[in-house]
C-alpha cells in the first residue's frame, strides 16, 4: 500500500472509521473514474475538494455529482475569497496529492464542509490518500470523522 494510504488506514482506524481501504486497478483521479471502477454512481462519490480560503486550506467534501459554488462557500465560511488550491498548496495542507486527497489523514486538521447531498446514499466512497485507493463510509460518518460541517455547496 502507498504510504499516504498507509497514513490515512491508520487514522481511519484511530477514528474508530468502519470502512478500509480499497486499492484500484486504476487511476480514480475523477469521481466518473472512481464511480466506474466501483460500479456506483457517481453522486456516491465524496470528492475532496481543496480551496484557499483567504490562505488558509479548507476541505469541501462534496458529491462527485455536484460543482463547488465558491462564492455561496466563502459567504458560509466567512472568507472574502474562495479559490481552487494549487497542487502545491493542496499538498502542502494534506500531504496528499491532487485527486487522491482522503478526508483525514492530514498534517493539521483542516476545516471541512461535508455536501448535505451525499446523505441520501447509505454508502459514499471517499479518496484514501492516494489516486489509487478509496475507501467506504457514510455521511454521518464522514461528519463525525473530519469534524465537519453539513452545507449545501452547490
């Protein structure tokens, strides 16, 4: 297993998460890509979505069915500006690269917007650290372990 994979199984476990991670024959860099290696639909798919946030990270863990309005996220979080993070930034906040970005697993923890779409599947399928691997959980589960905020992000 790729050892950011290694560091995300590890927290899942920590958070006492119910899922394990899965690693893909493929790239799942997309959320069309990860849905049709795993024979869902793509709305089950919890992307990680990285924005500067006034400089500071902040993770939008939106279903893969939806696009991030940012200017309805940054008047939620209460930034003058929200924007797509470079992949350096992305990877300096999550030690994770672009389009494998898990939702814990990081260096710092990092405030988090969880997409109120993705409660309506019983199972969502979340990035693990890596492009290759995801793993299975929930929207309560997702809330509980990034210690995220439910929003509507679309």
């Amino acid at each position: 297993m790729h050892p950011n994979a290694e560091i995300v199984a590890k927290a899942l476990l920590d958070l006492g998460a119910t899922g394990a991670i899965v690693e893909l024959p493929d790239s799942a860099r997309t959320a069309q890509a990860a849905a049709e290696q795993l024979g869902c639909e793509v709305g089950a798919i919890a992307n990680s979505l990285v924005f500067d946030a006034d400089g500071s990270p902040l993770l939008v863990m939106t279903s893969g069915a939806h696009r991030v309005d940012t200017v309805k996220v940054a008047a939620l979080v209460g930034a003058a500006k929200v924007r797509r993070a470079s992949p350096e930034f992305v990877r300096e906040a999550t030690g994770q690269p672009i389009g494998g970005v898990a939702p814990v697993g990081h260096p710092e923890p990092i405030r988090t917007l969880v997409d109120v779409w993705l409660d309506r599947y019983d199972e969502v399928w979340a990035a693990g650290g890596h492009p290759h691997t995801v793993f299975p959980t929930s929207y309560g589960e997702l809330l509980r372990i990034t210690g995220g905020t439910p929003a509507e992000v679309e």
